[in-house]
C-alpha cells in the first residue's frame, strides 16, 4: 500500500518528548552561579527543578548573552578550584594509631593527592593561559615564531662558483 507524502513525513520527524525547553533567566542565574563555585552542570542538573544539560547547551547555543556569561563563570570555576587546591593542600593531615606510636594516614593522603589533580587538571583545561602547562612548541597570538634567515653564506657560495665558472671559461 503506498504512503502519502504527508505520512511519510510523520513517520521520518518523531515527536519531541517532554516540554520544549524554555529559556529562564532566574534558573540560567542560579546554574552560573553554581558553576563559578566550582559545582558540575552534571551535577546540577540532575537536581529537581532544574534543566537537563542538553537544555544549557541548547541555552549556549541560541542565547549568545547566556553563552557569554556561561564561559566567565567557568573562568570563574577554574579560580574557586585552584582557591579549593589551596585549602586541601593546608589541611592538617589525620594520624592513625598504629604499634609504632601515630603515623599520618597514607591513605587519606592518597584521597587528597587525587582530589588536588581533579582539581589542577580542570583548571588547567577551563584557563588554559593561566593555569595550563607552559610548553610552546608553535607560535601563537601572545608567542609568536619568529624566524631569521641568514643568507649570506648562499650569496658568498654563489659568488664562488661564479668566479670559477669564469676561471674555467678562459
């Protein structure tokens, strides 16, 4: 039996689930805010009341004041982390009894040694000029290449071969 183009289409476009997203300035305030200090959009919107993360995105796409603010607040974010690094590196480490007298507990050093890295590597990947690694192999707007060539040495070689050629056309 052959379709209508009219079917055809209602078969091929599927129906949106849910509510379309719609844009809240309140509730994009809240998740910035969340954001600078230093809480995940995974996080968030796993929360009641709040919107998917394919709803922010949707957000950053067609909302370029919202995506303006969304990239400072994840600028912020890397501040309150590397400010998070301070703290856990200040924190007086817990002693465990052992036969020996108290020791530190090694394995609370291990937690915190990772909760330093999660911390430094996100940072370092959302302020990447203020917080990244250093290395500069290419020239980039702020450390261009710059690159000098001395062609004195072809012009005296030029010269040599041309005074031979001369030589032995005689």
């Amino acid at each position: 039996m052959a379709k209508t183009a009219k079917q055809a289409a209602n078969q091929t476009a599927p129906k949106p689930i849910g509510r379309p997203p719609i844009y809240n300035e309140q509730i994009a305030e809240v998740i910035l805010q969340r954001i600078a200090s230093g809480e995940s959009l995974n996080k968030i919107s796993k929360e009641k009341g709040m919107p998917s993360h394919t709803v922010v995105y949707e957000w950053l796409a067609q909302k370029p004041e919202f995506a303006e603010k969304y990239a400072r607040a994840r600028e912020d974010q890397a501040e309150t982390l590397a400010d998070e690094i301070q703290a856990i590196a200040d924190e007086e480490p817990p002693k465990v009894p052992t036969k020996f007298g108290e020791q530190i507990d090694t394995g609370w050093l291990m937690w915190q040694k990772q909760r330093v890295d999660a911390r430094k590597w996100t940072a370092s990947k959302l302020k990447p000029k203020k917080y990244g690694d250093r290395l500069t192999h290419a020239g980039d707007a702020d450390n261009p290449v710059a690159v000098q060539a001395d062609i004195s040495i072809f012009d005296a070689m030029l010269k040599n071969l041309e005074s031979k050629r001369q030589l032995g056309d005689k």
